[in-house]
C-alpha cells in the first residue's frame, strides 16, 4: 500500500507518517516548509524520519537514510502541476492530507495565506484525488468550525454554519469541497475534527510551547478571556492512534466527519497549574481580554469515533505535560531545577 501524507513535517504529519513507516507501507511525504513558525523544527522533524535537507531540490525526491519505505518532497500543495504529476507518478491508496495554514488568530493578521493554502491547496488534492482514482482521502478538519456552539459538548451533527474566524471558515470550506467530490466522483473522504493537539515536537504558536518559553524565560504568560476558558486538550499519540483507526474503518458511506478528541475539557488554569508543576517555577499570567477570532470552551463528543472504531484516549492530562516537558528540555538543552 502506498501512502501520501502532506505536510509531514508539520506536528501532526511528523507523526502520522512516521506510524504510516513503521507499519512498513509504502509512505512519500511532502511540504513547503514555510516560515510561519521555525523551519528549524520542521528540519528536525524530517531529520527523525532520515531525511537530509542539505540535498534538497524543489519537487526532487529525498530517500529516507533510515527508512526504505519512505521519500520526501518540498511541495507546495497551491502548485497544482507539482501536485497533479506527483499523483501521475504514484499510484497512491490512500491520502492523508494535512498540509495547512494553520492558526486563528493568525488568519485575521494574514487572511491571504489562508485562502491560497486551505482552499486552493485542497482543490488540488482533491482534483489530483479525482482524476487519479484514489480510493481514499482522509482530511485534517478542525474543532474550530463550531464556532461560539451553544452546546456544551460539540458532535459531529451540530450546526457549524456560523465560524468566527477565518481559519475555520476554510476549515468548513474544506467539509463542503468534500462532499461535492466524494458524491460526484465516488471516492471516499473521511474530515478528522481535531481538538487542541499537543505533545512532543508541537508547534510553537501553540499554549504548550508558548507558555513553556515564558516560564522557563520568567516572561509574562498572556491568559486570555482572563483565565475562563477551557480547551479538551488531546495528546499527540491519541490523535495518531484515531488517524490510523480511521484509516482502517470499512465504511459504506463515501462521505464522513470524526470528532477526534480527548472528551475530557482542561480548565486553562488547571492546564497552567500542570505546567508549573512539572517546571517547578511559578508563572507570572498577564490577563487579556477574549481575543478576535477565538472561541471560550471546546469539548469533544468522541462518540461517532468509538462507535465506529477501537478508538480509547489513554493520556491524561498530567502525562501528556509531562512528556511534553520532558521533550522540550531535551530538545532545547535545558537544565532541570531538579
């Protein structure tokens, strides 16, 4: 079986292609690395997986130094030529597409990237899908389209037609773009809603890291809508445990939306609190206003997900922050108060 997963030198593609390695499928991976957060990460990411940078060429193959099974390409998905002989030239299973431009508040500051990237980016995948018979597309949603939900936990039956950002109004794009493809053209896309992924080799935009810089360099942390939020944080080997669950699901339908969460909301102070006892440092919180874009609570109904797979959520909160600690320690060379 041969693999496609775009953006594999993001968070979540790092470890979806690795999983998809060490299973032993065929897996070619692609990204743009981009600047939006540090390239650097994104080298080291793809450094892991045995893929060497120095030699990289744009729409050249890089073979993996540790791994037969897998290649690497910087594509970016708005190049609908690079994208569509890329196709031509493998006879793909299955695509795991989750190359994006990422972030909320982001999309207000740089609305352009977003719509280059998530619109125009994903028509070329499900173009290259069409026209090259792949029988499976699974697709990074997210837990954002439900915008300001009067529900206290989100399933995948809410009504999402009212996004406050940008962000999720592609997001949402994405799900419709999907369903037309799906029923015109009969193969399968499955959307994974995902809700606040964190772990090791996350990203730096995001509260995890953020606010693990600050305290480690005594920075103030911003703590927004003054504490009164909370977020259903899931860990990165959750995630990647629901995408290959997902992947494996025999469906009927052609076309399908997972919540993929941890279904266990995290008060953001209980999460700060985490952190601060895991660094052994008192942070200072600066408390901000409820920032545009943004959404208070976030809660995922998982249902669907279990119903339909093995799928279980294993990492409490506390482990997760550990290792997320531990990691980051590690990789920026800290030395521990211990």
């Amino acid at each position: 079986m041969k693999i496609l997963v775009t953006g594999s030198a993001g968070f979540i593609g790092y470890y979806v292609a690795k999983k998809m390695i060490d299973l032993g499928y065929q897996v070619i991976g692609i990204d743009n690395l981009n600047d939006y957060y540090s390239v650097q990460l994104k080298i080291d990411r793809l450094a892991n997986c045995g893929i060497n940078i120095s030699k990289l060429k744009y729409n050249y193959s890089i073979k993996s130094t540790i791994h037969d099974n897998y290649e690497f390409y910087k594509i970016d998905i708005t190049d609908s030529d690079s994208i569509m002989k890329l196709f031509e030239n493998n006879n793909f299973n299955i695509v795991i597409h989750l190359a994006a431009q990422a972030g909320v508040r982001y999309s207000i500051e740089n609305p352009d990237a977003y719509i280059q990237s998530n619109i125009n980016g994903y028509f070329n995948i499900l173009e290259a899908c069409r026209y090259c018979k792949v029988k499976k597309l699974v697709y990074a949603s997210s837990s954002s389209v439900y915008g300001l939900s009067d529900n206290e936990r989100l399933s995948e039956s809410d009504i999402t037609d009212f996004p406050v950002s940008l962000y999720a109004a592609t997001k949402k794009s994405n799900e419709l773009m999907s369903y037309v493809y799906s029923n015109l053209y009969g193969f399968q896309t499955i959307g994974l809603r995902f809700f606040t992924v964190y772990g090791p080799w996350g990203r730096p935009d995001m509260a995890p890291f953020l606010f693990t810089d600050a305290i480690l360099n005594g920075k103030d942390i911003n703590v927004f809508n003054n504490g009164q939020m909370q977020r259903d944080f899931t860990y990165i080997d959750d995630i990647i445990e629901g995408i290959y669950n997902v992947i494996n699901i025999n469906m009927i339908e052609n076309y399908t939306i997972f919540n993929i969460g941890n279904n266990k909301p995290v008060k953001l102070m209980n999460f700060i609190k985490c952190l601060e006892n895991e660094l052994k440092i008192i942070p200072k919180l600066k408390m901000k206003e409820m920032q545009p874009g943004d959404v208070k609570d976030t809660w995922a109904n998982i249902d669907k997900l279990i119903s339909k797979s093995s799928y279980e959520p294993k990492i409490s909160i506390e482990q997760g922050v550990k290792k997320f600690v531990n990691w980051y320690k590690d990789y920026f060379k800290i030395i521990s108060n211990d």
